[in-house]
C-alpha cells in the first residue's frame, strides 16, 4: 500500500502546487513601471483585445492587432507577414484580428461574417487563411463553399450568416478603429505602436525586434509576462489624438491637406510642373463627367506649369464604375487612355460590358488583348490600391482634388481651382528664385502645404 500512496502523495501535492500558482494575484497595473521610452515623435495606443480572435500565446512579449479587410488585396499581403513572422517568433509573438471591411468593397463585410462562423465552430483562423488566398471567390455561394472545404457544420454555418449573428461584433470592431484613427486597410497596432498599410515584412520585423528589447526590459523590472501587453501600452493613448480646432469661418474649405502622391495614375499636362493636381474620379458619377470640361480648360490655361494625374475611386453604389475603370487602363495599356477616358464619359449612362468592348473597338484597339484583362480582373488591384490610398485620406466622395496636396472637393468652378494654382505658381516661382531647382519644386512644395495645412498645422 505504500508504494502507492507515495506517488499518490506527490501527484496531490503537485496539483496543489499549480493550483496556488495559478491562484498568484497579479500586481495592479497602476504598481508597475513604465514603459521604456520610444523614439521621439512616436505615439503609443491603448487598443483594446476584447473579443477578438487571437493567435499565439497569451503571454507573448509582442502583441499585433491588425484592422483588415478580407477584400482588400494589401491585407492579403499582410497576413502572409503575420505567417512569417509568427513562424519566427512562435512563442513571442501574439496576433489579434480585428475586422475593418471598407464600404466600397462588397464582398467584404460578407467573409468577415463568414470568418466569425467558422471561428464559432473553431476554425477562425483556417477561414482566415483560405478567405486571403482566394480573394476573388467571396461570393455567398464561394463562402459556403470554403465552409464545406474546411469540414464545417454548413447548417449551423449558414444560420449564423443569415441570422447576423455577428453583425453587432463586426460594428464594433470598425467604431474602435475609427476612434484609434483607422480610416483604411490594414492598419496595424504592434505593442500599440500604429503602422499603416501593407509595409515590407522586414519592416514589422525590424519593429516586433524592438519591441521584443522594451518587453525584456520590462520583464527584467519584474512584469509578469501575462502583464507585458497591458504594461506596455499602459501610457498610450485611449483614442487618435484630436485634430487641431477647425478653422475660422473666414478660412476656405480648401485648406485642407492629403499626402497623396502621383504613383501609378494616369498623368498629363507639362512634364516639369509647378503644380500636381490628383485627381480621384468615377466615369459613373455625373459631378465626375461635369468637372472634365474645368480640368481640360486649366490644362489650356496653365501648359507649361500644370500636370494633372487620374485616379480611381470608383464608388459602390456605381455598379459599371469599377468595370469602366478597369476597360479605362486597358485601353491605357494600349496607350489610349485618355482617349478611352472621354469616351466613357461621354456615354456615362452606357457602361456595361458590350459598350465597354464596343469604345474599344470604336479606337481600333487589339480586341483580344483587351477582353483577356478584363476577363483576369488584371487591373482591379491596381484600381482597390487608389480606392484605398483616397480612403486613407479621407477622400470618399468623388470627385475629390488635390492641389499640391490642398483638397478641394467636389466639381467646382473655375475660378475655385484658378485661386489655389495661381497661390502654388507664385510659391513655386519664389522657390525657383531662391535656387529651387524646378523638378524639385512639386515635392518641396508638398512639404510646405503639409506644414500649412496638414493635420498637425497650427
């Protein structure tokens, strides 16, 4: 009998071991130290977990909220990084995904809900995974499909879909984002510390590094691990910080600021300007086809100092606007581009696919060349990447300008337009007087007008 109750006895007393471990109170989060510093300028917030799904250990030393969108082709981007990163930090690395499905994005809203039925039956993370690589395929028809590729439950899978069932979840998630300053997709949180967009792997990388270093300080000061999160974001802020007051009534609209740049739009007027305007537009919107007679008379009016740049932002509620987008940089890849583009608003009320392929072949173009890229939806990234680059800006209606980075929106006069270039030439010749060299002076000025009138101008 002895031989017995000795390994009985120490089983009994391991197990009460563990339980008084676990019954340890944690120190209030108000005892522990604070943070080591960041480098100057760098702003720290206190997102929330709650109820998001999480991946890796709960004690990580390194914690990653990303807002994203199961449509949006640069969160596609980013959950690979997630993958390879937790895959070099496994244990110290936690990620929390939290929904952000833009409103121009259809298919979006749908897959998250999709995501949050599959996490019910506990496979969050499978559908995660199987939504990011067939981005294409998030029909409602495509979303049960995926359910039953992953072994789900279909029955209580499609219930949940059309009872909401995680509706007021989803909402949630996008109402935090917007008090945290997140306008587009993805937008992540490492430690609190805010990085926008799909940036390179290398660069979370070189970010989950440094954070790693401030959470072994903090353990080292005697944290808790189940603590680090909490400590490490204890002094951040609770929501984005506020926007400088609004401006005096006497002070125009326009006065606004956008960090947007040319990139890949379609570009005409003086090769060497003084003044960049991008345009976002959408050949369905009437106030979009109203506006291209202004721009083509300040492109008279200003040859040699104005360069103007279209960009999409084809809007939801425009069913033909993506499809004429797309047709648009086909034929610019036959270099008719801008011959397309009058031809689409034009006939503004006649968009569908036989009048798309019908302009093509009223400008001669190679027919087959034209069809095969729009039947491999070759250009809808490149169309999702200027609809997310405005929404980022807070540019969601169209048409939305800027003007060396000065917004103006909606299809205004003339003259609205007349009195912020004439403004930049007269900067720009100031400029060009000081020494500026003149392929130098669009970016110089972009920096002044950010400092004049971005968000943290006075």
């Amino acid at each position: 009998m002895r031989t017995i109750q000795r390994p009985l006895l120490l089983l009994s007393l391991t197990v009460a071991g563990l339980l008084g471990a676990c019954a340890q109170t944690l120190p209030p989060l108000e005892t522990l130290p604070s943070a080591p510093a960041l480098p100057e300028g760098e702003v720290v917030y206190r997102v929330p977990l709650g109820d998001a799904h999480q991946l890796g250990p709960a004690d990580a030393a390194v914690t990653w909220v990303v807002y994203s969108d199961f449509e949006c082709p640069f969160c596609g981007r980013i959950a690979r990084s997630v993958h390879a990163l937790r895959e070099r930090h496994p244990s110290q690395l936690r990620v929390v995904f939290k929904h952000m499905p833009l409103p121009f994005h259809p298919n979006a809203r749908p897959a998250a809900a999709a995501a949050e039925a599959a996490g019910a039956q506990g496979k969050f993370w499978e559908m995660h995974d199987r939504l990011f690589e067939h981005q294409k395929r998030l029909s409602p028809q495509d979303l049960l499909d995926h359910a039953v590729a992953l072994g789900l439950d279909l029955s209580r899978f499609k219930a949940d879909l059309e009872a909401g069932a995680f509706n007021a979840k989803i909402d949630a998630h996008v109402s935090e984002a917007a008090r945290f300053g997140v306008r587009g997709t993805p937008h992540s949180f490492v430690n609190g510390r805010p990085v926008r967009g799909a940036q390179p792997t290398e660069v979370f990388a070189k970010i989950i590094e440094e954070e790693l270093k401030r959470a072994e300080a903090m353990g080292a000061a005697g944290v808790p691990r189940a603590m680090l999160y909490a400590a490490l974001t204890r002094d951040g802020e609770a929501q984005a910080r506020k926007d400088p007051p609004k401006a005096a009534p006497d002070r125009p609209r326009q006065h606004r600021f956008a960090d947007a740049l040319p990139g890949d739009g379609q570009r005409r007027g003086s090769p060497t300007p003084k003044v960049v305007i991008i345009e976002y537009s959408d050949y369905e919107c009437p106030f979009c086809g109203r506006v291209e007679s202004t721009v083509e008379a300040l492109l008279e009016r200003y040859p040699d100092d104005l360069a103007v740049v279209y960009k999409h932002l084809p809007l939801t509620f425009h069913k033909n606007a993506g499809p004429a987008a797309e047709a648009a940089e086909a034929a610019g890849a036959q270099g008719m581009f801008w011959e397309y583009h009058a031809l689409l608003f034009k006939n503004r009320r006649a968009l569908g696919r036989a009048d798309l392929e019908g302009y093509a072949t009223q400008l001669g173009l190679d027919m087959v060349a034209f069809s095969e890229a729009l039947d491999a939806g070759t250009y809808q990234d490149k169309i999702e990447a200027h609809a997310t680059e405005a929404n980022a800006q807070g540019l969601r209606g169209t048409p939305s300008f800027t003007i060396n980075g000065r917004v103006l929106i909606g299809a205004q006069p003339q003259p609205a337009f007349q009195a912020i270039i004439d403004e930049e030439i007269a900067k720009a010749d100031r400029l060009l007087a000081e020494g500026v060299l003149l392929e130098e002076v669009p970016a110089r000025l972009l920096e002044l007008n950010r400092a004049e009138f971005g968000p943290e101008a006075p």
